[in-house]
C-alpha cells in the first residue's frame, strides 16, 4: 500500500512543497529499496518516476507553474494506488502594474515593467493607437508631445492596470497641435493634455467664466450642465486651438462595499466594490495596524481571529462607511492524536487540525469504510499495524471552492496483555 504526504501543504505561485510517499506491503514491511513508484499532479510539475530507499521512502518536489488552485498529487506503483492524494493549496499573488518611463531626444520612449505579483501577461497601450505585449518594450513616437500609457498586467489568478502621462520632446521646432482628453467625477473634471510638439504656453477656458495656463488641469465645477472647453496651445513657431463639449452630470456620494479573501497563511486580499465612482477610500483592518488609502489593499494580520474591518468610500459629492467582521483562519493543517483503549482493539481519534476544518474523512487502514465524524472511535478487529489518514477541508474564504490538507500516521494496535 502507499500513503503520500506534502510538506508545506501551501505554497504562493511560484513556490515549491517537497511530497513524500511511504510503500509499504500488505504484510507492513516497507518496500524494497528502488521500488519505483509514479506521481501526477493536476497543477504545477513533478517528478513522474521517483524510486524508494531503505526505509520504503521516495520523495519528489511539486513545483507551481504559475496557476492558483489546489495541487492533487496522486501516487501509484504497480497496480496498487495511494488511497489519498496530497493536496498542495497554491495561492494567487495580488497583482499590482507598475512601470518606469526613459524618453530620449530621438522620440524614442523606453519602458521597463516594475509590477507587483508575479505577472505572466503584459499589455501596453503607448497613447497613439499603438501598443506592445513584450515586458519591457520601447516605442518610437511619431510627433513630440504629452501621451497617456497604460499597462495591464495579469496572470491566471488576477489583473492590474496602471496609467500614465508621458512627455516626449520634440526633435525639431514646429508649431503643436492642440488636442487633450477629460474625465468627469461628480462636478469635478481633469483635464489631460495631448498635444502633438513642443508647447511652450496652454491656456485652459472651462465655458463657465475659469481659466488656467498649466498643461494639465482639474476643475470642479459649481453645478451639473453641459460646457464648452477650449485648449489653445502655442510656442514660437505658431498655435492651435481644440475645442470639447463636458458634460458634468448630477452628483451622488458613494454607498461603500468591500468583499475579503484569505489568499495564504494570514494574508487578506480586500477588493472595493462601492457604488457610484469613488474617488479616495480609507481601510481599517481591525488590528490597530495603520490606516490605508490603497483602492484593493493587501493585509497581513499578525495572529488568527475575527476582525472589524472598515471601508470609508468618497467622492467629491460627499463619503459613507462600510464595516464588516471577516475571519482569518491561517493555513489549513491536519492533524490528530490517538489513544488504544483498556481492550486493546479500540482507538479513540482526537482532531488537532489548525484553520478551522468543517469536513473531515478517516482511513482507518484496515479496508473499512472511511468515518465522516470529527472525534472517531474505531475497533480494529486484528493487533497490528495500521496507516490512518485524516483528510480535512474548508471552504475557500469569499469563494464557493474547498481546499484541503491530508496527514498519515502508524497506528499500532498491540496485542492483548
């Protein structure tokens, strides 16, 4: 028979959990020396032939492959088959886009990705209807001027997307060309230049009696409405003139909202799902920790329990709060102790699994039927050794999936005295 066990049982994607298998035959003597024995997994890689030593013991390394889920590691030799595979959970990085920018004379921009999180996909968008997939790429713009790029990173577990404003100096003198984008929230509206050239002099019109001369402007306006928006650009070779209608619509203050994951160990990832287009949040975790105005943190709680977490969402319009209790449980972990009792044929099964289970399966060893009760007590009807595995699972923090965690141990049932 085989029973197969995975240490650590969590891992990051990107991680790594040593998995041991024990053969032992039917008469609880350890396999020969170089018994091979054959492994699988459904995620990452792992050695497909592995062989035992002195001991009965083989060993092989799962390694993630950049997927997150639970790794199912199934043993066989011959035709016998481990009862239960291990499980490995593989965690999700949270991802986080980020890039620097090296813009030369030549119009030439050279972009290195600095993401968070293990990103696999990268998508670029240069600001002139042009874009790359490469990690790192550089662009060739075809006129001077101010430009928004956007990376989106992913991997198979989440995605990012960061912006941002470039400028690209012209390689000669020449008259700009006047053109800018506009994003409305609530009653204020920003402004960002785009111009084509080199521009020496912006001056704004916001249509309701406003003006400024920077090159990227924020105004907030009085009331709802529709306005005309003029940008006149200049520098000494001439000037352009673009002209937008904004339309600033009535204001709401947003009804806070959040969903929490337990993504590894005591790591929580908070996501804001809060209505009507916030625009600043604040986060309190419930630990005393310091506050945080990221929009989708990360947090890392010291010690398991339940905790009042916090969202402050707002907007120029006006802010609410959110507040809701989440439970970090730590990593799953099976366990258990055993006692033979007076009539030396019964064995009393204690639970000491960490992460707070709610479904555990035993395998008493000896061909019954595996017991669904937390606390067995099982009668053996030989005095021998047997292999008991406790299999425990929980659902997965904010999701509808199970995870899982397996642990084998000898359990020896002596003879009567």
């Amino acid at each position: 028979m085989l029973s197969i066990n995975a240490n650590p049982t969590s891992i990051t994607v990107t991680g790594s959990s040593a998995i041991t298998v024990t053969a032992i035959d039917s008469s609880g003597v350890p396999a020969r020396a170089g018994t091979e024995v054959f492994l699988t997994t459904n995620l990452g890689t792992i050695e497909d032939r592995v062989s035992t030593d002195s001991r009965g013991i083989a060993h092989a390394t799962l390694r993630a492959d950049g997927r997150a889920g639970t790794a199912m590691v199934k043993a066989s030799s011959g035709k016998v088959m481990a009862a239960t595979p291990a499980a490995v959970v593989i965690g999700a990085s949270a991802l986080k886009a980020g890039f620097n920018a090296t813009v030369g004379e030549s119009l030439t921009a050279v972009f290195q990705d600095a993401s968070q999180g293990s990103p696999t996909n990268w998508e670029w968008s240069f600001g002139d209807g042009l874009g790359s997939t490469q990690r790192s790429p550089s662009h060739t713009y075809a006129t001077a001027g101010s430009y928004v790029v956007t990376l989106k990173v992913r991997n198979p577990d989440d995605q990012d997307t960061l912006s941002k404003v470039i400028t690209v100096p012209a390689s000669e003198a020449m008259a700009p060309v006047a053109s800018f984008d506009v994003a409305v929230d609530g009653l204020q509206a920003t402004f960002t230049d785009t111009s084509k050239g080199t521009v020496k002099n912006w001056q704004w019109d916001f249509g309701d009696g406003s003006r400024t001369t920077v090159q990227h402007a924020a105004h907030i306006y009085a009331q709802p409405g529709i306005y005309s928006v003029t940008l006149i650009v200049s520098n000494a070779a001439g000037s352009s003139t673009a002209s937008k209608s904004v339309t600033v619509p009535t204001s709401q203050a947003p009804v806070a909202n959040f969903t929490s994951r337990e993504i590894d160990g005591r790591r929580v990832l908070f996501a804001d799902t809060s209505t009507n287009n916030p625009t600043r949040w604040e986060w309190d975790f419930g630990d005393n920790s310091a506050k945080v105005t990221d929009r989708n943190p990360t947090h890392v709680y010291a010690k398991t329990g339940t905790y009042r977490v916090s969202l402050t969402a707002g907007n120029l319009a006006g802010q609410s709060t959110h507040t809701d209790f989440i439970v970090v449980r730590g990593p799953l972990v099976a366990d258990f102790s055993f006692m033979v009792q007076g009539d030396h044929a019964t064995v009393v099964f204690t639970d000491q699994s960490a992460g707070e289970p709610t479904s555990f399966t035993w395998s008493f060893g000896d061909g019954s039927n595996p017991v669904m009760d937390r606390n067995p007590v099982h009668k053996y009807s030989e005095h021998k050794d047997y292999t008991v595995t406790l299999t425990v699972m929980r659902m997965v923090s904010g999701g509808s999936t199970m995870e899982q965690a397996t642990v084998s141990k000898p359990v020896m049932v002596p003879n009567n005295p």
